[in-house]
C-alpha cells in the first residue's frame, strides 16, 4: 500500500529540529553566570557528557581564559542559525558531513584550516575550510555469533540475498534515522559513480526489502532484535555495534562487506559571525590532538579521520579488527537526491 506522500523530507525535518535546538541554546545561555573567565566559548554537540567533560578540562587546562560550555545539538539542524539574530553556539563539534555541508552552502560557516589538516595533507574527499571531519565509521553486517556462526555469516552484501536471511534482516528507517536515509543515498550514489545511473541501486533496495525482517527508527531496537533472536543481521553503523559489544553485548559480532560499504562522516565548522574567533579556532585546533583524538575513540568508537590514536590507551580487545573499504562519495550530489531518492525507495519500494 502507498503510503501518504506527506512525509517531511529528510532535511526539512532536520531544519525543524533546530528552532526547537535553538531556542534550548538560548534558554542554556540565560542560565549561565560569569566564573570570571574572559571568553565564553559555546560549542554545540551531541557527543556523550563524559567526552564533553574530558575535552573541556584538556582544553580549559591550556587555555585558562576560555570558559567552554556545552550546548546540546541534535543529528540535524540545517538552519539551526538565524544571521538576524544570535548563533547557539560558536563551534559545532561533530555534526554530519551531509549538514555541515548545507550548512556550507547557507553561508552559516566560516573558514578555519587546523594544523591537523594541514599535517595529514587533508582528505581527498573535502577540499573546503569552511568544515573539516573529525570522526569516521561505515556501515557493518551485524550479527549475533551465538546463534549465527561466524562461518556462516555473511560477508559481503550479496551474502545477505540468500533465503536463510529471508525477512531475518533489520536496518534502520530512512524515513526515521538520518543514518537510515544516508544509508539509501550512499548506494545510489556508488551505482551512480560505477554506473552512471541510479537504478542499479534501486534494484538492489528491492532485494533487500525481501529480507527486511523490520526496519526500525533506532539502532538499539535492532541489537536488541539481535540478542533476542528475533533477527538474524542487522545493517547498522560500526560504532554503534562496538559501543553495544563493550556495555552489554558481548555476543555481538560484524562483517566489513568486502566490495565496499558507506561510511558516515561527523565534522566540526566554526560558525560565521562568532565574537569569538580565536577562541573558536583553538577549539578546532585542540580536537583534532593525540588527546582528544584518543578520548573520541574510546568513548565512541568512531575512527578519526585525522590524526593518531594513542594505541596504549586502546584496552586489549577494544574491537574487532577489521578493515573496512568504503565507498567515495560526492557530498553535494548526495545533498542535493537524497530526499527525493528516500521519497521514491519509501513509495515504491518500502513494503512491497
């Protein structure tokens, strides 16, 4: 059956999503009294409250003027900032690549190139200062090895078509998770790099949907699935299995699909019209250490896109070691289908 066609397109819903940050930014900046510092520096983020709180000290330790407060800032908020008005924070600190580009193309950021960049020689997929990623992690086949040996699982993304995993298959709602939608958009932007033509990708979607057990709106109701036994796979992000494995979910296991997989991307912009430049770009700067670099993996399990990990704080088995390749992406194609490409998969796909 055809659903409604009124859903609210992916990023439309993500710029609603920002009146709604927007106004708890400035309701956080009411409440904020002067400890003395000279600057206050607002940096938006959805990163968890212990990361949070390790880089403020780190940062706060080398830069004494600078009072670092933390706002909250969801997956979205494509027109989170009003230039009639004031910005809800300074720096965002880990918002998707697919955001911060329209964000870009807002004219809502401004140019800062860290040492960090500079050093690893940049990335090949962005060539603009206006934003650079921070925080990597593609898309895993997951499983639970205590009822899917680990031999038999799947390991590329032509494995998961076989009828042992009919309607045994979870993965994310692209009309629900921001990650599900990308999820969509990246395979129809690789058919349309190795094809020059989307449909070879639209074909493959409605391969999957003969596995689709259920798609969900949250990665944890697909892990839960999983230990359940009410799931066989699940398509979900890399950091989100590994986060699961080190709480509660030792069962947990993953195949890196060997001809290739989406990778999501989190990056950090200084935003235009900040009063407090310099402030902002010390900020910038600091995340992309050996410190901060190293606390981010520990604590979320992404890989980061520039710098080293200090392996002697990785406890021993902190993940599976697995390579992943994945697959280039052109971010402002991507921007400009994705609503449409979700619209047509949710209408003639979903479901049937």
């Amino acid at each position: 059956m055809i659903r409604a066609a009124a859903r609210i397109g992916f990023f439309t819903r993500l710029d609603l999503a920002a009146r709604h940050v927007g106004v708890i930014g400035l309701v956080f900046l009411a409440g904020c009294g002067s400890d003395g510092r000279d600057t206050a520096l607002l940096v938006g983020t959805s990163f968890p409250d212990e990361l949070r709180e390790r880089v403020e000290r780190s940062f706060e330790a080398e830069n004494p003027s600078i009072d670092v407060r933390f706002v909250e800032a969801g997956d979205g908020v494509a027109a989170l900032v009003n230039r009639d008005s004031a910005s809800a924070f300074d720096v965002w600190w880990a918002a998707p690549a697919t955001v911060l580009h329209r964000a870009a193309e807002a004219g809502l950021l401004q140019p800062h190139r860290p040492a960090w960049v500079t050093e690893s020689g940049g990335d090949a997929e962005h060539v603009t200062d206006l934003w650079h990623p921070v925080l990597l992690t593609p898309f895993v086949i997951a499983f639970n090895r205590e009822v899917v040996p680990i031999a038999r699982a799947p390991r590329d993304w032509r494995d998961i078509f076989h009828l042992r995993w009919l309607e045994e298959v979870y993965a994310l709602d692209p009309t629900r998770s921001a990650d599900g939608a990308y999820f969509i958009g990246a395979m129809a932007m690789d058919a349309l790099r190795r094809d020059g033509d989307v449909e070879p990708a639209f074909d493959w979607l409605v391969r999957l949907e003969r596995q689709i057990g259920r798609w969900v709106g949250e990665p944890g109701d697909a892990i839960r699935a999983l230990g359940a036994d009410n799931a066989k796979l699940a398509i979900l992000p890399r950091a989100v299995v590994e986060a699961a494995r080190s709480r509660d979910a030792s069962w947990l296991h993953y195949r890196a699909p060997t001809t290739g997989t989406p990778q999501l991307t989190l990056g950090i912009a200084i935003m235009r019209g900040t009063t407090v430049d310099e402030a902002a770009r010390r900020f910038v700067d600091h995340v992309g250490t050996t410190e901060v670099v190293t606390e981010s993996k520990l604590l979320t399990h992404w890989d980061p896109a520039h710098g080293a990990v200090a392996e002697t704080r990785l406890p021993s088995g902190f993940e599976i070691e697995q390579r992943a390749t994945v697959y280039p992406l052109a971010l402002d194609t991507l921007v400009t289908e994705i609503d449409g490409w979700v619209s047509r998969w949710d209408l003639q796909i979903r479901g049937r």
